[in-house]
C-alpha cells in the first residue's frame, strides 16, 4: 500500500478522531461459531466504516474502542450475531466538526 | 433521583432540541437528555441545514449560529469512470436573505441549538444514556439512565434517539431495521484555506457551492457522493445502501479513497489537509419504514421515525417541524391534562398533513425502485456521458453520423424499449 497518498488508510483515518475510550466493550459477538462456520466473508469486518471487527483465524477481535456507534454491524449481520449497546454516557466517538 | 418533569427529551439533535426549545419556550418544565460530551458529538451530516424550519424556531437563527456559507449553487455531477456530466443551478436569490440553505458543523451547530433551548429553560443533561422507557400499564412514564439511581419520570417522554432508534423498538414501535433501509455514510472534514475556496468553487465572499455526485461514486451502488464548501473547509463523503455495500463488498472507507481520487473530483480537494473523519446511518427506508410514532405517554421524532427525505438531502429540517409539532401537541395535551395516544395523535396528524408527510408518502417507492433496479446508476450514467463525449468531441465525423453512433450504442430495441419503460417507472416512483 507504499503508492496510496497520505491519509488514504483506516489507520490514518481513525488517527484523526477523538474517542474517550470506556474500560468495557459496548459490542459484542454473541457466537464466535457462527462467524467461524456460517460467515466465510466475515462481511462486519468488510462494511463497518472503522474496520473494529477483524477476524483472527478462531476469533473476532472487536476494538470497540474506535467505534463510531453507526449501528451498521448490528443491523448489517446477516446472523444478528452483534449485541450493539452505546457505550457508557460521555463515552466513545466525540465527533468535534462535521 | 426520582425526580419528575412535564417532559422528558431523548437526544439533542435538531429534532430533540427543536421539542425542548419549543416547549421551554411555551413554559413546560422539560430535561434533555444527551448521551454525548456535548450535543453534537455524536451526530453526523453532510452538511445542508435548510433554513427555513429552523427559522420558524428562531427567527434569524443564520445571524448567531454556527453556521458555514449560505449555498448559492447546486451541482450535479454524474459521473462516470474517467469523465462527468454536470448539471447545475446558481441564484444569487439564494445569496440574500432569507436564504434558502446553509452548510453547517453539527458538533458545533447542535451545541448552539441546545444551548438557545437551555436559554429557554429547558434542563440539559449530557454524557447520560437512556437505557429503556419506564412503562406502567401499557404507558411511559420515565426513563432509566445509566446513571447511578437514573430513573427520571415525566408525562410524556420523547424519543429523539436517533437512526438506530433502540427506544422505539424496545416499544415494540418497529422491528429492527434492515440493510435495505439505511445508508451508511462516511464522510472526511478536509481542511482549505477560505481564499482558495472562493477561487476553486466560483464564489464571492462567504458565499457557499454544493455538489452531488452521482454514478462511478458509489461503484453503481445506489447512494451518492457529495462535496460540500464551509467557511474553510470541505465535506467530502460518500453514503449508499448499507445492504448494497455488504452485497459488493465493498469498505466504505475504500470507497470515500475511489471518490477523493477520481480524476473529476482530485482538483477540488487538492492541497487539503484531512480534520476529521465520520461514519453514521442515514435511515433511508421512508414512509414505508416509519414506525409507530405515538404512544400513551410517547412521542417519535426524527431520524429515530425514519424521517430522512434522501431524493432531496433533507432530514435535519423535518426533524425539526416533526420536534416543534410534537411540543405543540404536547403542550395541547398538558392542557388538556390527558397524555394518552389518543390525545398526543394530533402530532402524527398534523405532521402527515405536513410537507414531511407528504414528501415522505409522495417518495415512498422511490428508495425501493432504485435499489432494486440498479441500472440507472450502472448503465445509465455511463451511456449519458459517452453521449456526450461523442457530440462534444470534434474528430471530422458529421453530426447525423454521431447521433446515430449514440442511437446504436443504447443497444438493440429490446434495449431502447426497457430504457423508456425504465424512465416511465422513475418517473412514476419520483411524480
């Protein structure tokens, strides 16, 4: 990814928000099995706009910490295998402009 | 605390605010409840505010508020790999008052709106989530919060909790929404120096240009890009149905980087320096999609009743008259003294005789028509600038030849015959 401009990566991205992280998750998976067998594209770690679910081999890593509480893997779960709360009052995502 | 207000409000977008400012004003003892920082720090547009709701909450609100550049031209650009047909409209009506629209920050724009309802004498309580509705008897009448003893009751409870809307749904009020009713939204606050703005986007002084991209922007998703000018900055977002990015497989993200590197849209953001970056729903399912908006005891405003006009970008303003109208039947039923569903349904009257009611019913199937057949934004637009580049371009070839080098490359009959049924159909979906 050495010729993509500067900023064009999720990483980047995320770098530029401001997040008042809780010490719990707000999202969880309720059944790793489901995403291991019946979801091969692990289609939340394609469309969520963060890139907080990331799959590894056995498990989902869920780094709630960077969630924009879009909702989008909640409704987007072909399973409806996420349990989507917002995080503590005064916490998560602080959008300061748009 | 178990205390009790008149009215409690719950979140401070427009269309909560617009409720709480209208009943502060009318003298109702009413908390709003906001589960961010501040209100707005939570809440994503675009970026158009149309003036007009909010000026009938605040008259001249444009002299006071946040708000960016009064937009005097609309483009709309479809686009296509490698080139673009543009449409557009400037008025320099829309550059006087009253105006017609404004582009606004939202984290700045709603903290302003609460604050005037604050001044009202509305209570703001940030950094506090409502976790359900208090129901006794089949009527609501509190909230929980995840405050330590965070019940708080009140005669009517408003539900202004948003695109996700978990209130209402706890209510029963709506299913859980589906990928085909929302669109996922991303969005970067590009940082540009107010002069080279001016110059790149033909404008005077504070003047502001907007421009909606359509086609190769969303890879044939239905959804658009859009490219919006503050006072010195720009919002470059792309939103499309959240079922047609999973069905593509495409990364939102990945998509806004297509559309910031497209050749028709590189220039305009050349030399910026990113801000922020965003994602939020946009509840896009419509008329068809409103829940339940009325309940003993309950009231739905706003995006959490699906209230987004997307053919026309408009939300944020019918947020705000379905809030005020909302507070008007509220202030009816105090009154009244009775704040049972029967009561409270003169809001869901008047807001469906209302332009929101009538725009979201004259809309209804337009979402559904678009997705379902998504040539219009694969083949269409494509062909409409190969026509273009092939009458524009001047190569020796005669006119009449051209034309029908275009007339062939629509396709066969078969082809010709399903465009024109396809253009009935729109026009069906959109009269």
């Amino acid at each position: 990814m050495s010729n993509q401009p500067k900023g064009a990566t999720i990483e980047e991205k995320q770098y530029l928000i401001r997040f008042k992280a809780n010490t719990e998750s707000h999202l969880h998976v309720l059944d790793t099995d489901i995403c291991m067998t019946k979801c091969p594209d692990k289609l939340c770690t394609i469309f969520c706009p963060a890139e907080v679910y990331k799959w590894e081999e056995i498990r989902m890593h869920v780094g709630y910490e960077g969630c924009h509480e879009c909702g989008s893997c909640r409704i987007g779960c072909p399973y409806q295998n996420i349990k989507w709360e917002y995080p503590k009052g005064g916490h998560g995502i602080i959008f300061r402009l748009g | 605390m178990a205390e009790k207000f008149d009215v409690i409000v719950v979140g401070a977008g427009p269309a909560g605010t617009a409720c709480a400012y209208t009943l502060a004003k009318a003298g109702v003892d009413v908390l709003l409840i906001e589960r961010g920082e501040y209100p707005g720090s939570k809440n994503v547009m675009g970026g158009v505010l149309y003036r007009k709701m909010m000026d009938d909450i605040i008259p001249g609100f444009y002299k006071e508020a946040p708000v960016e550049r009064p937009i005097v031209e609309q483009r709309f650009m479809m686009l296509d790999a490698e080139s673009a047909v543009t449409f557009s409209y400037k008025g320099m009506e829309w550059a006087q008052e009253p105006y017609n629209n404004f582009t606004v920050l939202r984290a700045k724009f709603d903290q302003w709106f609460a604050d005037q309802a604050v001044k009202q004498g509305a209570l703001l309580i940030n950094e506090t989530v409502v976790t359900e509705c208090i129901v006794e008897n089949g009527k609501v009448i509190g909230v929980r919060t995840d405050r330590p003893d965070g019940d708080v009751y009140a005669d009517v409870v408003v539900l202004a909790d948003g695109v996700n809307s978990l209130l209402a749904k706890s209510l029963g009020f709506h299913k859980e929404f589906r990928p085909d009713e929302v669109a996922l939204a991303v969005m970067e606050v590009l940082k540009l120096d107010k002069k080279i703005i001016e110059d790149r986007f033909n404008l005077e002084g504070d003047q502001g240009c907007t421009i909606e991209i359509f086609g190769d922007s969303t890879k044939g998703i239905l959804g658009t890009a859009w490219l919006y000018t503050n006072k010195d900055s720009l919002n470059i977002g792309v939103g499309a149905m959240l079922s047609g990015l999973i069905k593509a497989k495409i990364k939102p993200y990945e998509l806004l980087e297509y559309v910031k590197q497209h050749p028709m849209i590189r220039p305009y953001i050349q030399g910026t320096e990113q801000q922020e970056y965003l994602a939020h729903l946009i509840p896009e399912g419509g008329y068809n999609s409103m829940p339940r908006i009325v309940g003993d005891g309950v009231v739905v405003v706003g995006d959490a009743a699906q209230m987004v006009n997307a053919i026309h970008r408009e939300g944020s303003n019918m947020a705000m008259t379905s809030g005020v109208m909302a507070a008007e039947a509220i202030v009816r039923a105090k009154e009244a003294g009775d704040f049972s569903r029967t009561m409270l349904d003169s809001y869901r009257v008047n807001l469906m005789n209302s332009f929101v009611g009538e725009d979201l019913k004259k809309y209804k199937d337009a979402t559904h028509h678009f997705e379902k057949y998504p040539h219009y934004f694969e083949k269409y637009i494509p062909l409409m600038n190969k026509a273009a580049s092939q009458m524009f371009t001047v190569d020796g070839t005669p006119k009449r030849e051209k034309q029908k080098k275009i007339w062939k490359d629509i396709g066969g009959a078969g082809d010709k015959f399903k465009i024109a049924r396809d253009l009935l159909a729109a026009w069906k979906v959109m009269k």
